[in-house]
C-alpha cells in the first residue's frame, strides 16, 4: 500500500502558489529583460519568475516608460474627462443644496433655519 493517496495529490494540485511581487522587484526583472544581456529563460531561473511574466513585465515598462519623463502636469484625455464628469456633478450638487437650503428657510418650526 502507497503512503500516497489520491486525495493528496488532489489537494496539492488544487493549492495555488500566487506570488506577489514588489514594484521594485518587476522594475529591476524588467529592466534586466530590456537589457538584453540574458534570455528570458535566463532571467526566469535567475529570478525564480516564468518567463512570460517577464514578458508581460518588459512590456509593461516599455509601454509606460514615455510617462516617467513626460510632464507631470498632462493628464490623458480620460482623466480630463473624468475631471469635467466630477466637476459637473459638483456643480449639479451645489445647486440643489442651495435650492434645498433656500426652501428648508421657508418652513417655520424648529429645524427651520433662520
């Protein structure tokens, strides 16, 4: 009789081994796969990383990397959209507090302002 049983190689196989890795950590594998010094396969066994996802990390950096010497001041044009969603609503939200604030003033009693 094996001391290895079905049910443990079902619950083995079912674990998932998810790594989280820093934003420093992807940075330095990226830029070392941007190098070109090493192959992919290289860098995943020196790294401990499958090789794809340096991949997706190198291409991540290549596709972000206009952005580190860009203006910090330019927006893209959806967070410029995003800003005149949001300042519209503040101005939709501004009107009926004062409309509200001027109506509560008409009503007598105590939770009337004054």
């Amino acid at each position: 009789m094996s001391c290895y049983s079905f049910q443990d190689s079902r619950r083995h196989s079912d674990e998932t081994t998810e790594t989280h890795h820093s934003p420093a950590f992807k940075a330095k594998v990226a830029l070392e796969a941007v190098k070109g010094e090493k192959t992919l396969a290289q860098l995943a066994s020196q790294f401990d990383v499958h090789a794809n996802q340096i991949a997706s990390w190198k291409a991540q950096l290549l596709a972000n990397m206009a952005g580190i010497f860009g203006d910090s001041t330019t927006q893209s044009t959806t967070d410029q959209e995003r800003i005149r969603e949001l300042h519209a609503k503040i101005g939709e939200l501004t009107v009926e507090r004062d409309f509200l604030d001027s109506a509560l003033g008409r009503f007598p009693g105590s939770s009337a302002r004054r």
